[in-house]
C-alpha cells in the first residue's frame, strides 16, 4: 500500500514538473531538414537549433517544416546557433517570435560564427522582430540583439535604442567606429567583445554596463559617463590594448578587470581607486611598471600575479599584502615593501623566480605559509626587527644561503630553524650569539663580523660626502634604516 501511493506521488510530481517547464525549452525530438537543424517543442512548434556547414552563401529560415505527416511552424531561434563561415545573408521568417537562451534571456543574438555575414533580414509581418540596415532588433527597434559579423566602417546606432543586448557586437572584427545615442540605458554582457577594430568609444551618460563589455577588443580610450566609479567585471579581459588610463573618479576595479591583457604595458590607476579585485590585473605580461597607490585600501587575491612586473611600487598605506597578489611575476628582481605592511598573506610572491633582493619594512610582524615559495634566485634574506609570525615554509624551494636576523624572538624563530636547511648560516647579533647557536645546529655567525664579498665600492667624492651603500652594492638615496651598510668600503651597522 505504502509503495503504490509513493508511486502516485512520484508520478504527480513529475506531471508537475513537466507542465512547470516552459513549452519553449522542453524539446520532444530533434529533426535536421534542408540543412537546419530544429527541435520539437511540446506545443508542436519547432526551434532552430543549428545549421550544417555545406558552404551556402544564404540561408532562408522556413515558416513551416512538414515532418512525418504533420506541419510545424518555426517559432524560435536558439541563440548562437547560426554558424556558417561562407553565410552573407540570414532571413528569418514571420512566424519566430523570439531568439532563444534557457536561463538567461539577455542574450539574443543568434550569430555565433559568421564572419562573412553582412545582413540579417526579418519578414515584414513578423510580429515581435524587425531588421534595419542589416541589424536585428526587437519590432519597436528598442532592443538590439545582432550585429552581422561581416559589418565594416562606421556603424551608428538608432536614437530609438535603449537596451544594447549581450554579445550584440561579437565578433565584428571590421567596425572601426560604434555611436552609441543617449537613449541607450543598459549595455549587456559582452555587448561589444572581439570588436578588435575599436579604438575608442563614448558610453552615453545614463548607461548601465554589464558585465564583460569590452572583451577582447584593442581600445584605447574609453569615456565613460560621469558618475560611473567602477571598472566591471572583466570588462577589459583579454583585450589586445597597450595602454589604458582608469578616470579619476573610479573607486572600484572589478574581478578579472584587465586579466590577460597581455599587450598592456601602462596602466594608470588614480587615487580615487580604493578597492582592486580578485585577479583585475592577472596575466598582464607586458606590464612591467605599477604603482599601487595609498588610496588603495583592498585587493583581492592574484590581483597582479603572473604579470611581468620589474619595477613595483606600493606606496604608504597599505598595512596588507594578500593572498597571491604577485605570484608568479618571474620578471621581478628586487623588491621593497613599504613602511606600514604589517602581513604578508600565503603566496604573496610565490614563484617570482628572478627575485633577488627583498627589503621588508621595520612594521613587518607576519610572514605567512610559502609567502616566497620557489623564489629560486632568493639567496640572502634580512628579517625586520618587530616579527612576530613566521611560518616555517615560508620561504620553501628558495637557495638561501645567509639569513640575518635583528631581534632573536625564540617564539617567532624556533620551528623555523628546526625547518630550515642546516647549510643556511645564520647572521645574529653578537649577544644573543650563543643563544642562537642553542636554537639551530647550522652555521651560526655574528652580524659585526659579516663580510659582504664587495670588493670595490666607490670611495667618497671630491667634496668629502660620505657615500652610503647596501649590502648589494647600491647606492642609498634616503636616510638608511635600522640594518648593515657600507660606507667608503667599510661596514656600519645602524641601531
């Protein structure tokens, strides 16, 4: 008894389930006639689902399809199922009534490779879609949805327009120039990417953007309206453009911003910018100069890993260094973080494999888990004063050979040395020497007695100046903080 009515219910559930779903996406069987592909929706309609590559130049959706004895009408398009490399011309006939996307009906483009289409037709009687110039919209010509693929020069967009719908512009390598009217309100996803011909582009002031607008294209100029104080997500990504200057104003940069732009080399972030996703710059290999600035109060993680930076500059007031905010930026050969970072996050700089040379600030306390991991030209390291955390991996996979230390913490240091490989000297002060020797079994030598392995530094000029070098050999322009220097080819340690 109990199974049969578990039975009943089963079945009054998916009798339920199946009149819930619309007539529009449950499809009953799929049928290929005259080269189109269509499936069979439960109201006896038909929807285009594809076409077969047979090289046609034109291809004249039906109104009707005559299969097994029945005729079914078109009704709907599935959205990018139009793909023909040799197709110019699409008609679409009376009787569809709307370009199809389960789940999300900002897109209605049907176009999804055609890069030698130059029109879109729509019958005139059609009741809900109209075409003009080659261009498919909505009857009102409120709504645009395609732009053929094919489509060169200039192309201007009717004052009637208000909403731009997703991928409208896909793929129109030819358009040098889009004019977009104030009527325009909202800009979908993706609306102008692969526009690679572009290289500027005004957006009307009481625009909306969505998400992804601009990927893949070659802009150089953007003006935005007044008020927009953000960059989306991934608006930029992928884009082939060289330089880009953020308007002041901007506060936020959104995920993945300007991901894989790998021919970016210049990007000016303003002082108004205080928050950086997750990923905004990640994969910008041509970037090789950033500078990070103090308004800058969040970053997400991988914010700027895997691009080419050399020259970073992080100015005062940031007290954070996240999460793989510089992974993997193997162009990096010296690095000095500024005064007020407190912690430095897990990964910060793995895999930065020319890294040389790290300054850390006297405000340092935490190193956390593989903050330099596989930085395989980190040879030397000198460790601030204040720390209070460091994780034992923090530095797995780098060559050290010398590690100096200003304040011997036992707590900060212990599960470190146990760690640390015992080739590692370790350069403590004078008096706490023995007590260093007690924690680590390596080689452990006094700070004072350090040889740099300089063997020439620039005496002073004819003027007398003194001049100040660090260990490295470079000359210091600013008064010298708390650690070890040459001064006419003698070392000085400052306390």
């Amino acid at each position: 008894m109990k199974l049969r009515t578990y039975t009943q219910i089963g079945r009054l559930f998916s009798i339920f389930l199946l009149l819930s779903i619309s007539s529009s996406s449950f499809a009953l069987d799929r049928i290929t006639i005259g080269g189109i592909t269509y499936s069979i929706l439960l109201d006896h309609t038909l929807r285009v689902e594809g076409v077969q590559e047979a090289g046609e130049r034109e291809i004249v959706i039906p109104d009707t399809v005559e299969y097994d004895g029945e005729k079914f009408p078109v009704k709907l398009i599935s959205f990018n199922s139009i793909r023909s490399k040799n197709l110019e011309r699409l008609v679409i006939p009376k009787t569809v009534t709307e370009i199809f996307r389960f789940g999300n009906h900002d897109y209605r483009n049907p176009i999804a490779s055609c890069p030698s289409l130059q029109t879109i037709e729509v019958d005139e009687d059609n009741e809900l879609l109209s075409a003009t110039d080659g261009v498919l919209f909505n009857k009102e010509k409120t709504e645009l949805y395609a732009v053929p693929e094919g489509k060169k020069g200039t192309y201007r967009i009717p004052g009637t327009v208000k909403e731009i719908y997703a991928e409208a512009f896909r793929f129109c390598h030819g358009l040098k120039e889009i004019d977009i009217p104030e009527s325009v309100i909202t800009i979908y996803d993706g609306a102008f990417m692969y526009c690679d011909g572009l290289r500027s582009i005004v957006i009307p002031s009481c625009s909306t953007l969505a998400d992804g607008v601009f990927i893949g294209t070659n802009l150089d100029s953007v003006v935005f309206p007044e008020g927009m104080d953000k960059i989306g997500y991934e608006w930029f990504s992928y884009s082939s453009m060289t330089r880009f200057i953020i308007p002041d104003g901007v506060k936020d940069i959104g995920y993945r911003a300007f991901s894989d732009c790998e021919s970016l080399e210049s990007i000016t972030i303003p002082n108004s910018v205080t928050s950086i996703g997750s990923l905004a710059f990640s994969g910008c290999k041509s970037l090789k100069h950033i500078v990070i600035p103090s308004s800058v109060t969040s970053i997400g993680e991988w914010a700027f890993s895997h691009c080419g930076i050399e020259n970073l500059e992080i100015e005062k007031g940031i007290k954070v260094i996240g999460s793989a905010w510089f992974k993997g930026c193997d162009q990096m050969t010296s690095l000095v973080i500024p005064e007020g970072v407190t912690h430095l996050g897990s990964t910060s700089f793995e895999d930065c494999g020319n890294l040389r040379s790290v300054e850390f600030p006297s405000t340092l306390e935490e190193i956390t888990k593989y903050a330099f991991r596989r930085c395989i030209s980190l040879k030397e390291v000198h460790l601030p004063k204040f720390l209070k955390t460091l994780d034992k991996a923090a530095f797995d996979g780098c060559p050290l050979e010398r590690v100096f230390i200003e304040r011997l913490n036992i707590e900060v240091y212990k599960d470190f040395f146990d760690a640390l490989d015992k080739s590692v000297v370790l350069y403590v002060h004078q008096r706490v020497l023995n007590k260093a020797k007690e924690l680590y079994s390596g080689t452990v030598l006094s700070i004072e007695d350090y040889e740099t392995g300089i063997s020439h530094v620039p005496a002073a000029g004819s003027n007398n100046e003194e001049r100040l070098y660090d260990l490295q050999g470079r000359r210091l322009k600013a008064a010298p903080q708390r650690g070890m220097y040459i001064r006419n080819g003698r070392k000085y340690v400052v306390k």
